[in-house]
C-alpha cells in the first residue's frame, strides 16, 4: 500500500500517523460542540485528548514490547535498537487503552469530574477516531490478515510495508479494514445510545463489549505475530475476555443501582 504519505528530501510523513493524528481530531471534532451537554470546559476537554494521546501512545508501545520480546532480537543491544529504529510501529491498542483508562480516571478524579458520566461522553468518540488508526495500519501494512482466497482480499506490493516479504503478492484478509468497518459501525450506535435517556455508565459497558467481541473475531484473521498465545487464544483475546467479564460486572452493578434506586 502507501507507507509514506509524503516524501520531501529526507523529510517523511508516515501515513500510518497521519492517520492517527487525522482519527484523534476526527474524535476530538465530533466531541467539542456537545461539551455543554456534560459540563466540561474547553481547558478540561482539551488536557484530557492529550492524557489520552500520550497514554495510548506509551501504553500501545510497552505492550507491543511485551508481547514481542523475544521477537525483537537475540541480546538486549538488538532489542533497544529495533525498538528505537521502529518506533513509529507496532502498537498493541489494548495497552493503550490501559495506560489512557489509568490516567484519565486519575485525572477526572481530580478535577472532580462524575466519572461514569464522563467516561460515557468521552468513549463515543473512541470508535470514530479508532476507525481512522485502522485505516493508517492499512496504508502501513501492519496488523495484515493471514492469507485467503476470499473475492476480497487484498494484496501487498509495496516492500517498505509492514508485510514480510514472504507475504507480498499474496491475498491476505484486510482485516485492519474490518477492524475500520467495525469501528464505525460500533461509533454510530454509541452515538445513537448517547442520544437516548441512560444510566451512567451504560455507554461505556456498552463500548468495551462491542470492541471486546469485534476484536476476539476479527484476531482469528490476523496474520502477523501478536505475543505468544495463552491456551487457544492471542494475548488481545485474553484481554478481550477479561475486559468483557469486566463490563459484565459493572453491567450488573448498574443494573442493581437502577432497580434499588
């Protein structure tokens, strides 16, 4: 595909973040005019897209280099130095969305915030911005399905992607494209949820099991190397697993709030 949106001397613009960057102001442009609705300031709403960029960003890659360790090379030496010559790959979104949920309960609660009523406001926007990340991922060649004779899929013949050479030209499951169709799908009904009377808290339980199952699926297809398995499943199943279980106790802890209140 296109790895490198813009080539100018030795100047680089990587589409993979333009992308991201694009996703984030997509995200952060669909939630600036509903501030009012839940009592955020612009200071506020502003410092909260930065505590969520630079969580996701630390996050994503500490548990890309978890997962990847003994993929990166055979000393130490080798392993900091393909970490630092490929910093701008390999992302694992679940540990960016980790850090971010970490820092940003930290930071609402500070600030005082209703915390299950801004989590709800501010998850709506996830999705849409998530969907422009996977988009990036497709230009870049990274996160690529494993081979498929299915009408759809795509080929790869740009030997500065992320797809191994042994993989170029050869029809592969878009499944970063999947994962972008999901997303967007998943955006527009939290944004019709969001519209409609809820309980605080809901949207998000509604949120992380949307992307938990979407993402456990859609690993089935994914072809590059993501951590050593754990039993039948990938280290973002296990994760999607437990972040389920998760929204399925707060599920009933809110289900149990309604009905005694």
């Amino acid at each position: 595909m296109h790895p490198v949106f813009l080539h100018i001397g030795s100047f680089e613009l990587a589409s993979y973040g333009l992308m991201t960057a694009l996703g984030y102001a997509a995200a952060a442009l669909y939630l600036l005019p509903r501030l009012k609705k839940v009592g955020l300031d612009q200071d506020t709403f502003w410092n909260l897209i930065f505590i969520a960029f630079i969580g996701a960003l630390a996050g994503s890659k500490l548990l890309y280099i978890i997962v990847s360790w003994p993929q990166l090379g055979a000393t130490l030496a080798e392993k900091l130095t393909n970490i630092v010559r490929d910093i701008r790959y390999g992302f694992v979104f679940f540990g960016g969305m980790i850090v971010s949920v970490g820092a940003l309960v930290w930071y609402i609660r500070k600030k005082k915030l209703p915390l299950l009523k801004t989590a709800d406001f501010l998850i709506v926007g996830l999705p849409l911005g998530h969907a422009f990340g996977r988009i990036g991922c497709f230009l870049a060649g990274c996160c690529y399905g494993r081979p498929t004779e299915m009408p759809w899929g795509v080929v790869f013949t740009n030997p500065h992607s992320l797809v191994p050479p042994e993989l170029l030209d050869v029809a592969l499951h878009p499944t970063q494209l999947y994962e972008a169709a999901g997303n967007l799908i998943l955006f527009f009904l939290l944004h019709a949820a969001y519209k409609k009377p809820h309980r605080a808290g809901t949207i998000l339980v509604e949120y992380i099991c949307g992307y938990s199952l979407m993402r456990f699926i859609i690993e089935f297809f994914r072809g590059d190397f993501r951590g050593e398995y754990l039993l039948w499943f990938s280290p973002s199943q296990a994760i999607a697993l437990l972040a389920a279980a998760v929204a399925f106790v707060l599920w009933i802890r809110l289900k149990k709030d309604t009905q005694n209140g």
